[in-house]
C-alpha cells in the first residue's frame, strides 16, 4: 500500500509553476512516464529515487533563483520530498523482508525433504516403479523448490532491502543537511 503525501505543496507541482513548463517537458527531464508524474502530482505514487534525486536538483536551482520569502516554502517542499522516498523505501522493506524469510523458510524445508527421499530410494521396499516415479517426481519437486528460494535468490533480496534502508538513511541524513 503507497502511502499518500499529506503535507505541504507538492514537489513536482511546484517545480512546474516555478519553471513554467509542461508535466510532458519534466517528465522526460526527470526520465519517467508522464503518467507516472502525474499521479506523484496527485500524490498517489512515490516518484523513482533518480528522478527525486533530478527533482531536488531542479528545486536547489529554483531556491537560488527566487527571493527568500518562497526560499523556505522550497526547501519545505524539498525536504517533503526526501522524507516521503524516505518512508517509501522503509515502508517497501517489510514486505521484502517477508519473502526472504519465506524463501528461508521454503528453502529449508526442501532441503529437508531432499534429504527424506535420498534416505528412501536406498530402502529396499521403494524399488517398484510407481515409487520410484513418485519418488522422482518429489525430488523433482524439491529440486524446483530450491533453485526458486536458494542462496542466490536470497543474497538478491538481502541486497534489495539493504539498498532500500541505505537510500532511507541518506534521506534522513540529507534532511537533517548532514550530507
């Protein structure tokens, strides 16, 4: 679920009144749809962290060229920016965190299932052809299981949420002006 921004001027919508120009013309500065700018201009969609990082941009440009009365008001709506990626990359991080430990959890249990049909192919009552067919099949099963949630997958997913709470934390520290 995205959460909405409640706060303040938009960002977009401001850089847009600011410079004068069509959402088209700063969608395509910014390199994302212009359907996907108009909805952060709703408010209903997180923008990409590169195209906030060209946003943040254009607003710094923005603060420099206007008088010191809309200077603040900038900076608010730049720091609504940063605090908004930065609630979306924590708030994408739980569900992420969730996958990995049902990858660990399925993995785990294919592991042990692997183990479980070795044990029964060296039992000698297993060795007609409808068991060995059954006992294929779940190997095979089982096998499936592990290439889907094996380490590779898992490292991937680890990364995603480290990227994630990495970019929130430079939010934060850029909101804070430690950056």
């Amino acid at each position: 679920m995205r959460k909405k921004m409640t706060t303040g001027a938009n960002p977009a919508t401001t850089v847009l009144a600011a410079m004068g120009i069509s959402l088209r013309t700063l969608a395509q500065y910014l390199q994302v749809a212009p359907s996907r700018l108009s909805r952060m201009c709703n408010s209903n969609y997180p923008l990409p962290a590169h195209a906030s990082v060209k946003l943040l941009s254009l607003y710094t440009a923005i603060v420099k060229l206007q008088p010191t009365n809309q200077q603040s008001r900038l900076a608010a709506v730049a720091l609504q920016l940063l605090e908004e990626r930065a609630n979306w990359c924590l708030a994408r991080c739980h569900p992420l965190k969730k996958q990995l430990q049902s990858m660990l959890q399925q993995y785990a249990q294919a592991a042990t299932m692997l183990q479980l049909i070795q044990h029964m192919h060296q039992q000698p009552e297993n060795n007609s052809a409808k068991m060995k067919r059954w006992l294929a099949e779940q190997q095979y099963q089982a096998q499936k299981k592990l290439d889907k949630n094996g380490l590779l997958p898992q490292k991937n997913l680890e990364i995603a949420i480290g990227l994630l709470q990495h970019e929130a934390m430079l939010c934060g520290l850029a909101m804070e002006g430690q950056l």
